[in-house]
C-alpha cells in the first residue's frame, strides 16, 4: 500500500509538472502575440493639413514612431479630403481637429456616420476667429459688427486660406446669411502663407486688412495683431477658443493598440508648438525642429510613451531616447 501511495505521488506530480509546462507554454505563447505588431500596424498613415501648426506636431510624431522602429508616412491635404482618406481607409491618423470650427466637417464622418475616431485631445488653449492688426483695432474695429462700417477701408474683403477649409466655410456661411452686414463683403480664398503675405504687405503700410487668425502660430508675435469679439456664434465664445483633436480611421487605435496608446498618450502645448514653428519660420525643416526640441525637452516623451513598447517589443522609451541620441 506504501507502495501504491508513492505512485500515485509520482503520477500525481508528473500532471502537476505537465499542467505547469502547459500554462508556462500558453503564458509565453500569449506574451509573444502581445508583443507582435500587425502588419498591417507597422506604417502608420498620416494626413495633414498646409498650415505651420500641424506640420509642425505631424514631424514630432513621426519621429517618435520612427524612433519606436515604425515606418511612416504623410500626405498635404485639404481638410475635406483628410477625412475622406480616413474614411476610405487611405490614411490612419489626423492630427488637426480643431473645434469648434471644423465641426461643420468633421461631424458627419465622426458623429453621423462613425467612420472616423476621435481619439484625444491633444492641444488645449488654442485660438481662431477674424483677426486685424493692432492699428486697425485701435481705429475702432474690435468687434464682427464693426467691419461693416469700414467696408471700404478694408475693400469689402476678407482673406481666409485654402478653400475647403473650415474657417473659409464659415466667413462664407456669415456673407451668405447677412450676418453683421456681411453680405457686402467677399472671401479671398488663398493659402496659409498666401494670407501671410497680405498680412504682411498691409502692415509693413499701415493698410487695413481683416484675416482669419489662430493660435498657436507665429503670426502672433510676427505682426502685432489683435482678435475680434462678437463671433461667437460662428467661432465659439471667448474670442474663438480652440480645442485640437487627434483623429483616427475607425477602430484603427483598436486593430493597432500600441499606436493607438501612444495617440491616446500625445498631447502639445501652446508653448511647445510656438517654439518648433518659430524654428520652421525661421527656416528649419519641420522635422529637424521637432528633433531639436525633443532633444531639448525629452522629459516628455515619459507621459508620451508610457505603457508604449519599441516595434520590437522593447521598453518605448529607451528606445527613443537612443535613436535621438540622448544619453
């Protein structure tokens, strides 16, 4: 009988031992899909939009992925297509939401349709609405309702920037529907640094202009500007505060968890974007100003990268450090 019971001791442990060895499989077996990226998830699709701001917080991500080992890319786009190349799956991320004013766009792939994410919020304190400059709002243009009485000062025009986008949309809904005498008046459609060198020629004369401004760009210590009150039923209140969202083709931080961590982790400053655009403004590629800031600044990329791995599997954040060269 002492017999027997050794045996079935014996017998008793080699299942135990097997079980062990089952669930050790099966634990380093789940460890290693985990740690593999789909690839499908290993480009990552950016679009973005002609404006300094977004160029500027589109090349910091990219380096960042890059530097995670991923392979990107970007598209320049209008915002209307933007959001069409998401929706068609001919893009993965978007980096310029700005509301509340892009809502006239984005709402019907975001909230109507659900084609498109919105992942996070990645930039708070922003601004956009009308802007003039200072000498002009000293003259006694401080308000939307005021323009109308210098109609001929500024030539009946407001300059916006490229068509399609969401501010020109909604200078055109105010001259369509006759808001604040606007009807008079006609948009001029252009480019971000077209518009820029109206501003620019206006100034260096003392001319009179009216444009549509935001924050964080250089523009606001380039030239002394001040923003208009009374928009806020086109704009927002506050004088067109601005919040940016980060976009995401639908399920896309779902399918690419590790990315889409990151993107739920990827949050700017006003400061951080005035000082990279500066470097942009002042000549430098866009990628080699984000470089220099991260380089810089690199006690971001703790909150950035937390709970985010290296394509490879490895820590995030060592990772990056290395490929930017940071000790």
């Amino acid at each position: 009988m002492k017999g027997d019971g050794n045996l079935r001791r014996v017998a008793l442990g080699g299942v135990l031992l097997l079980l062990a060895a089952m669930v050790f499989a099966g634990g380093a077996q789940e460890a290693e899909e985990a740690a593999e990226i789909a690839p499908e998830c290993q480009l990552v699709r950016f679009v973005e939009v002609n404006w300094m701001d977004i160029e500027a917080t589109t090349a910091t991500t990219r380096l960042v992925l890059e530097g995670l080992g991923y392979e990107t890319t970007s598209e320049v786009v209008s915002v209307p297509i933007a959001y069409q190349a998401l929706e068609s799956d001919d893009a993965d991320v978007f980096l310029g939401n700005w509301m509340p004013s892009m809502a006239t766009i984005s709402d019907a792939f975001i909230k109507e349709r659900g084609t498109v994410d919105s992942v996070q919020t990645n930039l708070e304190g922003a601004k956009y609405t009308l802007a003039v400059p200072r000498y002009v709002y000293e003259a006694g243009v401080q308000d939307f309702a005021d323009l109308i009485n210098y109609k001929d000062e500024f030539g009946a025009s407001i300059y916006g920037i490229e068509a399609g986008n969401d501010g020109n949309e909604l200078i055109q809904q105010m001259i369509d529907e006759d808001a604040f005498g606007l009807s008079e008046f006609e948009l001029i459609e252009s480019s971000e640094a077209g518009m820029l060198g109206e501003v620019n020629s206006a100034t260096r004369n003392e001319e009179w202009i009216v444009f549509l401004g935001w924050q964080p760009h250089p523009m606001n210590t380039e030239f002394e500007i001040e923003y208009l009150s009374g928009g806020d039923d086109y704009f927002g209140p506050d004088y067109g505060a601005a919040t940016v969202h980060t976009n995401v083709r639908t399920g896309y931080a779902e399918e690419c968890r590790n990315v889409g961590q990151f993107l739920e982790n990827l949050r700017f400053t006003v400061e951080m974007e005035n000082e990279i655009m500066a470097a942009i403004d002042a000549g430098q590629d866009a990628r080699d100003a984000g470089h220099d800031w991260l380089v810089e600044n690199p006690e971001i990329l703790e909150g950035w990268l937390d709970g985010v791995t290296a394509l490879d599997g490895s820590d995030g954040l060592s990772t990056v450090r290395a490929a930017l060269g940071l000790q």
